[in-house]
C-alpha cells in the first residue's frame, strides 16, 4: 500500500466540484493507502474549531470514516487553516503535525512542509504570516463572535487576492537558498511541499549530493496526489470523477 500525500484543495462552498471530487478521493484511494498526509490549505479558510459552517461536516465526517478504516491521516497547517486545531483533530482522528515533519518511507527520508516558509522573499508575506501565528493574535481572534471572524476572513482573501496579482510571480516561488537551508537542517535529500500550485519534481545539487523537491498541486480544476510505497514515489494528476 501506498502513503498518499496531497495538499491545497482550498475546500469552499464556491467549489462544490474540488468538495466531491475529494469526498470521491476518500471513499475510493484514501481507503486503500497505508496513510493519508494533507499538506496544508485542506480548506480555503478556517475560522476556528467551533465553526458551524454545514459545508464542513461531509469533509469532517469523511476523515473520521478514514481513521474508523485505521488508515493513519496527518494533518499540517497551511496558510488559511492554521487554526484548524485540538477539537478538528478529535472529530477526525488526525494527527496535527508541526511546520516541518520527517517521514521514512522504505528507507528514504524526506521532510513535509506546507511550503509558505519556503518563499523567504514574498517579505510581506511572511510578515503576515509571523502576525497570524502569534498565539495572542490567535487568542484574540478566537475570541471574538463567528460573524466578525467570517468578515475579517472574507477581507483578507478580497485583500490577498489583490495583493497577490500585483506581485511578480518568482517572489511568490521557494527561495532555493531556503530550500537547501531546510534539506540540511533535517538531514534529508527530498523535501515535499504545496503551496505554490505548481506540481512538479525538481532534482538538483545539494551540499555536492543528488536532491530532490516535490511540489503537489492544487485542486481547483483536477485533483494532486504523490503516492509513494516500496516501489518508489509517482506525482499524479486525479481527473475529477
């Protein structure tokens, strides 16, 4: 069996199309992996654990049938369900994993990440990003009524989208530098991450050494998944169904 890996499905109400298409993916692949890792931006925004938007109980639901089967799920942050947090976990029988995670698959070693920190010259993004993960930030966040959090949501995506179409499109990539930063923090060769949509595997040098970046893609118009076994890894595209 096959650990499965995919990330940025961006689950929204405004896509029904990617919400079927991964609810199809868990009844079917998902059930027949020997784990499940989602890499992030599971859903395109997450006001909190105590949200009652309708549109996620078939997805809260569906996790917890995978963890029902004892197919292992993980679970990591990205950057728009960062809060996704201890009561998510519980519904579903995920395991939330920290910013950088180290795999072993058939000897091969590789590092999980989100991706974000990996695009070190997108600055204001990454302030941001330091803004929103401080936990007294979060604290306050979390405090305030459900239908202030949906506005607050609703202008930062109005805002990010703007922001986003006016930036050159290399400072929104990994920064290389950052990428072999990473590989030699935690002693691997492969890194795999989302965040970018731009699926592709990447083989360079490395500290005089072979290495290898995967990048999944998104689910807007088709599913992204990397299967890996015994047998090696293969990054596909999923038709939807």
């Amino acid at each position: 069996m096959a650990a499965l890996f995919i990330s940025d499905l961006h689950l929204h109400a405004e896509h029904p199309e990617s919400t079927e298409q991964f609810l199809h993916f868990m009844r079917t692949d998902a059930h027949m992996a020997s784990a499940l890792y989602i890499l992030g931006d599971l859903f395109e925004a997450w006001i909190g654990d105590d949200d009652t938007d309708p549109g996620h109980a078939p997805i809260i639901a569906a996790l917890a049938e995978l963890s029902r089967k004892s197919v292992p799920c993980y679970f990591m942050h990205g950057n728009r369900d960062f809060l996704v947090g201890k009561r998510f976990a519980a519904a579903t029988g995920c395991v939330l994993l920290d910013d950088w995670h180290v795999i072993e698959i058939s000897g091969q070693r590789a590092v999980l990440t989100h991706g974000d920190l990996l695009c070190t010259d997108d600055t204001s993004y990454q302030d941001l990003r330091r803004t929103v993960r401080d936990p007294s930030w979060q604290r306050d966040f979390l405090a305030k009524p459900l239908d202030e959090r949906r506005a607050i949501v609703t202008d930062l995506r109005e805002r990010s989208k703007t922001e986003t179409a006016a930036k050159p499109a290399d400072i929104m990539d990994v920064n290389q530098s950052a990428v072999e930063a990473a590989l030699q923090q935690h002693g691997v060769s492969i890194l795999l991450h989302g965040h970018t949509h731009r699926p592709a595997v990447h083989e360079f040098i490395a500290d005089d050494a072979p290495a290898t970046r995967i990048v999944l893609g998104d689910w807007y118009d088709s599913g992204s998944v990397l299967r890996w076994d015994e047998t090696g890894y293969s990054l596909e595209t999923l038709a939807r169904p």
